[in-house]
C-alpha cells in the first residue's frame, strides 16, 4: 500500500483515503473537491473533514498484490490484480476457498486501521526518528532487565547492606513467599520487606499486596514505600471506606491499620473479599496467640492469611511473648507444617544440636561423638560422604575446608526453621555509632508548676488528654501544651521556659553543626520555630505531620544540603518518621515521647548503619515535674534505652504500667522502683540472648553471597546506559531536561510535554523535580528522585514506548560518503510473542525484542557487521514529504526486502527457542531439584512450593513450543552519498 501524492488531479470522489494527523478515523471517502478544498467522509464515525487540497495532510490508500483486503459486509479476499477506472480501483483476488472476487474501492471496509509497521510505512505513516530510536532502545532495554538476576533490586533508594541485600534476595524471588522477618531493631525489616515486594512486583510474581501495620505507623509505612520504593501505596482507613464504600478494590497495595481492622466487622469483610497474592503484617509480636486463646489482631491476620499465597511477618522480638508465641507466629506462616506446639518444641531441641556442630564446623575444631551422632541421623548420601571426608586422615587441608563449607552449606539449607525466619543481630552487623547522652537538669517555671497542680482531678485529667492526644499522666509531660490550651496571661510559653533559653545557647556553641530536633507535638515545633526567629533570628526548617508530602520533602533537602541548608530541623513526633537524617550528629530532645518505642525511633533517626560519628543526644528536662523521674525510666537507671536500643522495652514498659503512672503522679519513688525495672530488664535480655538460635543467624545472611550481590549493584554501568535512554525518551515525550551536574537532572513538564509517563511518579508538575544517578546522593536527599532502570518513571517510558504504534516506522538518511547516493537499507526488529499469563514470569524468558536484521538493497543480512548503535550515529532526519516519496518510489523493493526479513526471522525462530527453553530450564531445574531434595529433609518447603515452580516449567514449555515473531519496527535508511 504506497502512499501517493495530494495533486489536485488526484482527488476524485469515491477514493479512499486517510488522515496521517488522524489516523483513527480509519478510510475516509471523497465527497467532493475543487481547486482550493476537499472534502472526505470517515464512515467509522460519521464524521466529515475539509482540508486544503495543497497542505491536506492526505494519503492515498492503493493495496497491491498479496494483500488481504475486507469488504464492507465483512468478507475478506487476497488481491491478486488491481484495475483502474476513471480513477477509482477494482481490486481482483480469490477467497480462501479460490473463488474468484471482486471488490471496488468505494466498497472497502471503513474500520482498517494500519497497526503494523509494514501497513503504516507502505501507507506513508512515518514516524521521526528518535520515535523510532525510543522504540528500539525500549524493547533491547526490555530483553535485558528481563534477564537481570538481579531485577527489582537495583531500582529501590536504599543502601548497599549485605544482610539486608542477601534476605531480600533469597526471600524477593521465591513464589509466594511465607516468612518471618526478625531481625533486631535498626537491622532494617522494613527495608527488606519493600525490598521483597518491589521484586515481586517488578517480576510479576505478585500483582496486588495488603500491608498491615498498628495505626501509629501507617505514615511511616507510606512514607518509606514512596520514597524508597516508589511504590503507589493506597492508604486505607474509615474516611475512605466511607467515601468509596469499597475501600479495597482499586488498591494495587493497599496499607491499612490493623487496629482498624479489627474492631470494623465490614471492613474486614471488605478485606477478604479481595484477591491478595501478598499480605505483609508489621509488629507481629502483637498477635496474642496461646494453647487456648488468640487476640482478635491473631484472628484477623489468620483469617487474611490462609487465602492468600505470599505472607511477610515483620517484628524484632519473635519470642518476645515466649516459645508459644514464636510458634503461633510460625503457624500463621505454615499451619500443616506447624501444627502443635508440642511438635515444634520437640523439634526445636534438636536444631540446636545441629547448630552446636555447625559452630564447630566454622571453628574448624573436631567434631565430637554427639556431634556425629546428631548429624549423621540428618545427613545421608553425599552429605555423609563429606563427613568421611573430614574423619579420614589422608585428607587435605584444603578438602577439608571445601567439606566443611558444604556441610555448613546443607546444614543451614535443610534444617531448622531458616527458610522461613530470618533474624540478624546489632551485634553482628558492623557500621553502628556509639551513643552518648548529655542530660540538662533545668529549674521548673513556677507557672509550670501551677498548670501541673490544676490537672489533680480526673475529670480535668481526662480534659487534659483530649486536648493533648496524651493518657494522663503522660499528658504531664508537656507542661508547655498544657499551659498553651489555658492561654494565661503570663505571654507565650517560650518566652520563660528555661529549654528555650537552653536551646538559643547550644546552638551558638554548636554553630555550624546539623542539628536534628524533635519533640512530641507539631504546635510544640511550630512554637520553637517561631520562638528562634522572633528571639534571635535563626531560620531552621520545620518538619511535622500536618504538612504536604512536598513540603516535607523541601524542608528535609533544605535540612540535608551542606552548603546552604538548614543548620536546624525541627520534627514533630509523626513527622520524623520514617526519614534518614544519619549526616547529623546531634540530636536534641526537647521532651521524651511517652513510650518506649517511640524514643528509639527519634534517636535511630541518626543511630543508623552508616552514621560516621558518635550520635550526641542532647537532653533538657524540667526538674520536679514528670520528665524527671521519666527520664530515670529511660536512662540508666531503668532502661538504658540511651546506650542500646533495648527490644524488651515495649514488654517492660506494658508490664508495669500501673508503677509508671504512680511514678509519673509523684505517689512511687523512682529509687524504691527503678532498681527492680534494671534487674527485670537484664533477665530478660540475658533469657532472649540464651534462646537465639546459631543455626538460624548462621541461614539468615551469607556474607559470600551478599558480597557479590554489593559487588554487581554497585556497578555503573548499567546507569550509562540508562543516562543515553532517557535523554532520547525525554526529547521523544517533550521534557525539559537541565544538567544541575555531572550527575544530577532537574526535569520540567511544559504545555506540549506526554505528562502520561509521570503516571505514579511523585513530581511536582508545576514546578518541576530533579533527579541523581547516584546512590549516595539520592540516600542523602530525599528530595532527589533516584534515577534506575526501576524507576516508575523510566518504566513508565518503556511501556509508553512499546504499547503503540508510535515509532515502529521512520525513514533516515545515512550520511556516510563510502556509499553511493540512493543506497537503500533497512532495519527490521521482530519480538518473540505469546499469550500472557497471570504469574507466569514469560518476558524472563521471551524478552520483548529478540531479534534485529539489516538487509541490503539485495537482501543480505548485514546486522553482525553494522551495529545498531554505530548506524544511528550516523543518521540524521529525512522530512516526511521526501520520506514518502522514497516509500512511493521503492515500494516493490521495499515489499520484497520486508518479504525476505520475514522469512530469515523464520529461519532464527527455532534456534532462539532453543536458547529460551535452555536459558529457562537453566533457571528453573537446579531449584526444583534443590527444593525436592531438601524436600525429604525438611518439611518447611511445602508441596505447594514445589508443585508451583514444575507447573509454572511446564507452562512455560507450553508458552514457548506457540512462541512465534512478530515485526515490530522497521526503519528504511537512504544513503545521502557525499555531502
């Protein structure tokens, strides 16, 4: 089908033609013409167009032999023979039973639409050029994070922390994964568990996730998807079940409270009404469980757990509630392979006879008798033939070695509950800061005092904790919020409260210092921000709950840039959540936060891995008011939460909640209570350290493998292949793209720019947002977008530049002085295609673009010798009007070479199945072997596991055997001889 040109002779009523600026319109017909207009009629829908005859944007629709044509009643034929009269067309063909036909143009079906790139060049549909260069940069970039083992890791804004990495990756490529994250606090569960659902995401392996977390923490969890993983996260709570009356439905990942949960019967309902592949529970030591009850939030996560194929418990204290606890959790995770207490207590004994002979194993000290006894009742095979090897005399110390290695390897692998718990510890994880704090005993105002004194009632009490979002008497702890509510005549409270005066004095000896500051309230900040300013002109960034994300985000850059930031930060509470601040190194405390967890989430704002100095904690309090005997709670005396962060915290501090409130009220002495808090809280430390298990924290990282997976995400070279993509896609979608440096982009939405590829991207498209290649710069700046091949925004453009027909043809000039003039090329890609299916990972191995070919004017494949890339440097843009006329003029050539393309792709498919059933049994055999063998050793690899991947193999041998190539691009290139 050429296109032909819009002379005035040419258009004659009757003809068929088509838009190019509106394609969709299908085949127009020519009602009428005279020298200044013509007039068509596009049958599809009935709607009529006048144009120009010397600028309409026409082209003639002409078929040619070989080509399937339809009838407007619906029947089909192939042309064979194509007549002219009176300037109309009759084309000549046969039926698929070779009756002979005959169909006049006039009568031609209104619906063709011209998809293909053979269709679209041959009816003049000719894109530019870097349409084209988008296009087929996208489908090589496709085929190769297909094959990526690391695919869903390396997008994330997250640090290279080899414990984490290696759960992450073990856990992100399981089929529905069912585990226990444990490791302890500041090790980073959150992390790992983005981290796994990013991948599972990303690989298709999950489609739609439930997050529940305790409703203190739903901002937290929000904040971290977005920003860390750019994850669309729907926050899920009453006011949208009361607006949308199905709160769940249209959530990809759905974060809601599990409090919420709990006590709403119908949201619940509404819950498991939905199909989940992943449900991710935080603070799962919360979930009461024993031999003859289960808390409600048990019940509730029971009930959404059994339907649901993947399931991620996060907590940092798995046998905080006890051994019936710690299986309750394993239960929810595998009931028929947890199904009584009394099994897995048995069964547990005998794991820490295999981690006392690992320990041995890795010290490279000789086993003893019951060492062997226990291992040999565990081991058989080639398992049992390393353990000859390691008893015979005549073995090399390097056989030895390797033996040991193997056994420690299939130990772990096999045994225990490794597979489905995960748990690392502070102090084996190096990169953490000391912490030291420096408390400031300050004279309470008397107005304070009198404020105290009226809140001696209950009724006055309970008034006090409705204002102040505190139970009595926590609610005692900011004396400033409760003088604020009463609104005294004595002024504003920061004018006389001796921590102000405190505060204006470290900063000046702090000058030149970050400086994090939180407190409880957002007034409380607002108050300190407005007291600093007006007291001694210091400007310091604000940060609080009540504030827009972006907002947010620029106090937080404008905190963290070391030139012209904030010196200061103020946070709230909330609004602290959540954020990495670890470039600072002082903290102050303006008040305590009234439970313990919350205390070591403000001071693990800066005590994190990578925190390059000591973090200073700077701590004024009131003397005779409740924050001094709570500060004994928290400091040495009691908790020593300042020290060490302290997992038994929470239990104590429920524990004794009725001496903490006689404490805080003045009626218990913190010397007749604290000493037995100290004691309680050593036993039970001494109790968790006796109950962890080597075996497990041995399965939880391997610092071989973690080392490697650091290794190949710290590489960059990925990343310049990502700078060359995205600079052709932003030009391509019209965004204004400014080097801020070397590698840093400040991106800027205009009137003609695609906005349709910041789809999920938190942007800001009025003023714009920039973006880092770089790890470390995007670690530090929240404010950055961290640019990756994962990146919502770099998907976005893949998808957007391989899910129509823009760019699957473009014609180009060569300008190479070697070739004569008029020298014709052209550049074809095919993709292997078949039928997709859900969670049926096929684009691993059926990437989107498999094959490229070059041919001559006579046909010869020249793609081995003239690479893609090396040809586009060298092309330049051919104008459209030239470019069809080139189409026009070579049209049989250009259908003869498309012919011979088609049929050398052909010749290439069954070779590169090959390679695609190998590269998939590659992948999936040595697992399914693996899982079947540990399989007869260990029960925690289910049936279910198993049964999955060789069902999933078989789909894919199905999947592949109907795999065929589809011609997806093409472009024709013209030899523009010597300049």
């Amino acid at each position: 089908m050429p296109a032909t040109s819009t002379q005035l002779s040419t258009f004659i009523p009757g003809q068929r033609w088509i838009s190019d600026a509106e394609i969709e319109l299908g085949l127009g017909t020519i009602l009428q013409c005279d020298r200044r207009s013509v007039t068509l009629l596009f049958n599809h829908n009935g709607e009529t167009r006048t144009y120009s005859t010397s600028t309409a944007p026409l082209t003639r629709v002409v078929f040619s032999e070989g080509d399937q044509v339809t009838h407007q009643d619906g029947w089909t034929m192939r042309v064979t023979a194509t007549e002219a009269i009176d300037g109309l067309l009759i084309y000549l063909g046969s039926s698929n039973e070779g009756e002979p036909l005959e169909l006049m143009e006039t009568q031609l079906a209104h619906q063709v639409q011209f998809q293909g790139p053979r269709e679209r060049l041959l009816t003049g549909q000719i894109d530019r050029n870097n349409e084209f260069m988008l296009r087929a940069l996208s489908r090589q970039a496709q085929t190769r994070l297909a094959k990526d083992p690391l695919r869903g890791l390396r997008g994330p804004r997250v640090g290279l922390i080899p414990h984490q990495l290696y759960i992450a990756h073990e856990v992100g490529r399981r089929l529905a994964p069912r585990v226990l994250l444990a490791d302890e606090v500041g090790l980073g569960k959150t992390i790992e568990a983005g981290l796994i659902l990013h991948q599972q995401l990303v690989t298709g392996r999950a489609r739609r996730a439930l997050i529940l977390v305790p409703g203190s923490l739903c901002h937290q969890w929000l904040v971290e998807l977005l920003r860390r993983f750019g994850l669309p996260v729907t926050l899920v709570d009453a006011d949208r079940a009361q607006a949308t009356g199905a709160p769940f439905a249209d959530a990809t990942i759905a974060l809601a409270s599990i409090n919420w949960l709990t006590q709403d019967e119908a949201a619940m309902q509404q819950a498991l009404a939905e199909d989940w592949d992943l449900l991710i529970v935080d603070e799962a030591h919360h979930l009461r469980w024993s031999p003859h009850s289960a808390s409600p939030e048990y019940e509730r996560v029971r009930q959404l757990a059994e339907p649901t194929p993947g399931l991620l418990l996060l907590t940092a204290t798995p046998e905080q509630s006890g051994e019936a606890g710690f299986f309750a959790q394993l239960q929810l995770l595998d009931p028929a392979r947890y199904p009584s207490l009394e099994g897995f207590l048995a069964e547990e004994e005998g794991y820490r006879s295999c981690a006392t002979a690992i320990a041995r194993l890795e010290a490279q000290e000789p086993l003893k008798a019951e060492d062997l006894t226990a291992l040999q009742e565990r081991l058989s095979g080639d398992s049992l033939a390393l353990l000859d090897l390691l008893d015979n005399p005549h073995t090399s110390d390097e056989q030895r070695d390797s033996a040991r290695q193997q056994l420690t390897e299939q130990l772990l692998d096999r045994y225990g509950t490794g597979r489905v718990l995960f748990r690392n510890r502070r102090a084996s994880v190096p990169g953490f800061p000391e912490r030291k704090v420096f408390p400031v005993a300050l004279d309470c105002p008397a107005v304070y005092k009198e404020v105290l004194n009226e809140y001696d009632e209950p009724h006055k009490q309970m008034m006090a904790s409705a204002l102040t979002g505190q139970d009595w008497p926590y609610a005692g702890l900011y004396p400033e919020r409760l003088y604020a509510i009463q609104k005294r005549e004595e002024g504003d409270w920061w004018n006389f409260d001796p921590r102000v005066d405190w505060l204006l004095e470290k900063l000046s000896e702090l000058n030149n210092e970050k400086i994090l500051l939180i407190c409880a309230h957002a007034d409380t900040a607002l108050d300190l921000v407005d007291a600093l300013r007006r007291r001694a002109g210091i400007l310091a960034a604000v940060f609080h709950e009540d504030m827009p994300l972006i907002e947010r985000d620029r106090a937080a850059a404008w905190f963290a840039d070391d030139e012209d930031g904030a010196p200061l930060l103020i946070c709230s509470e909330i609004g602290s959540e959540g954020r990495n601040f670890q470039f600072a190194h002082h903290l102050i405390l303006f008040d305590l936060p009234a439970h313990p967890d919350l205390l070591e989430q403000r001071i693990g704002r800066l005590d994190r891995i990578g925190q390059t100095e000591t973090v200073k904690i700077h701590l004024p309090y009131l003397t005779d008011t409740p924050q001094e005997p709570w500060l004994a709670w928290c400091g040495e005396e009691g908790l020593d939460q300042f020290s060490h962060p302290r997992p038994v915290g929470a239990t104590l501090w429920q524990q004794y909640q009725e001496e903490l409130h006689n404490l805080l009220e003045g009626i218990l002495d913190a010397d007749d209570f604290l000493p037995e808090v100290k004691a309680t809280r050593q036993a039970a430390e001494i109790e968790l350290e006796a109950g962890r298990h080597r075996l497990l924290e041995l399965a939880s990282h391997r610092p071989e493998v973690s080392a490697e997976l650091v290794e190949q995400l710290a590489d960059d070279e990925m990343d310049k292949e990502l700078r060359n993509y995205l600079e052709v896609a932003l030009d391509v979608y019209r965004i204004q793209n400014e080097d801020l440096d070397a590698n840093t982009w400040y991106l800027k939405p205009g009137q003609e720019s695609d906005t349709a590829i910041f789809s999920d991207v938190h942007f800001d498209m009025e003023e714009g947002s920039s973006g880092t290649f770089l790890r470390d710069k995007a670690l530090a700046r929240d404010d950055l977008h961290f640019l990756t091949w994962e990146h919502p925004l770099t998907r976005n453009c893949l998808e957007a530049a391989t899910s129509t027909v823009q760019g699957n043809v473009t014609v180009a000039l060569l300008k190479n002085p070697a070739l004569p003039a008029g020298t014709l090329l052209i550049e074809v890609f095919f993709c292997l295609e078949t039928a997709q299916q859900a969670g049926l990972d096929i684009n691993r191995y059926l990437p989107p673009q498999s094959l490229r070919l070059l041919l001559d004017g006579q046909g010869n494949n020249l793609s081995n010798k003239v690479k893609f890339k090396g040809l586009s440097r060298q092309l330049v843009r051919m104008k459209k009007g030239l470019a069809r006329e080139v189409v026009k003029l070579r049209k049989e050539q250009l259908r003869e070479l498309l012919d011979k393309a088609e049929n050398l792709a052909e010749e290439e498919l069954p070779s590169m199945l090959e390679i695609a059933q190998q590269d998939m049994r590659d992948l999936l055999d040595p697992e399914i072997a693996r899982l079947t063998a540990l399989q007869k050793n260990n029960p925690a690899v289910r049936n279910a596991e198993v049964e999955q991947l060789v069902e999933e193999r078989k789909q894919l041998d199905l999947a592949l055997n109907a795999a065929s190539l589809r011609l997806d691009a093409l472009r024709v290139i013209v030899a523009g001889g010597q300049e």
